[in-house]
C-alpha cells in the first residue's frame, strides 16, 4: 500500500518533468506594416498656365470634351481640337489649322483665345467647311502665349 499512496507524488512529478521539458513557441505577431508614403495630389490651380494636353475629335460634349478622340475625318465633319489647360493666370492661346500636300503648306484657319485661368479648364476650337474638307493630311498647332505647345497631324478621307 505504500505504494498507492505515493502514486500521486509521483504522477505530479511526471507531469512536472514533462512541462519542463517541453517549451512552447511564444505567440508569432506579424510585424506592423511599414507605412506607405502618399505624395501629395499635384497642385492643378497656383501653378503658371500650361498645356495639359490636345485631343481631336468631330464631336464634344457640353463640357468642351471630345466624345470620341480621332486622327481621322470625313470631309464632312467638323474639326474640334480640344486644348486642357492646368494653373492660373491670363494665357493665350492659339489653334493654327494647316493643309499639308508633298512639301507644300497652306494655312486654313487661325484663332486666338484670351483666357483668365483659374485651374483645370477645357477649350474648344472648332473649323468647318460648307462644302467638306479635301482629302489629305493636315495639322493643328497649339500655342501658348506665342510659344508652340505642340501639333495635332490628322487626315481627311
């Protein structure tokens, strides 16, 4: 009977050789995420003027925007050159509208607008011909306060 009376003793000393002899992992925390820098969105208002971009289409929306940017017309259509503008300020800008065959340049149509900025705008400027276009190749170009911006080369067919 000596022995039932220890069997406690024992199996608590068991127990204890066993939990000493076994490590549990700590518990794994994921590192915290490295925050990520935003740059500040780009100041689109108090900067100086400038061309965003030029699209051409036959056909804008009522906010001056081309519906459907292309490089080709038909004689019949109108001719929208769509000019973006970024910043504030007094700007003008130009549209030259030129015909082009072999080496040969003649001039079709230039206007000019005088415009007071203040951020983000869309211009329109527009040509038609009552009788349709010739077919060939012209361009447009963009100017901003006298300095070219950039050309448009499209194609009548």
């Amino acid at each position: 009977m000596k022995f039932a009376s220890q069997l406690p003793v024992l199996f608590a000393a068991v127990l204890t050789l066993a939990a000493c002899g076994k490590k549990e992992a700590p518990p794994v925390t994921p590192p915290a995420p490295a925050p990520v820098a935003v740059a500040p969105a780009p100041d689109l208002v108090n900067v100086p003027v400038s061309v965003k971009q030029v699209v051409l289409a036959n056909q804008i929306g009522a906010d001056k925007k081309a519906v459907a940017p292309a490089t080709s017309f038909a004689p019949a259509d109108t001719l929208y050159a769509v000019v973006e503008t970024i910043g504030s300020g007094k700007a003008s800008v130009k549209a030259l509208w030129t015909f082009h065959k072999g080496d040969k340049t003649a001039q079709v149509n230039e206007t000019t607008q005088e415009l007071t900025l203040a951020g983000p705008t869309t211009s329109e400027f527009h040509i038609s011909k009552p009788g349709g276009w010739p077919a060939g190749d012209y361009q447009v170009e963009v100017f901003l306060n006298g300095t070219s911006v950039g050309a448009q080369k499209f194609a009548v067919k």
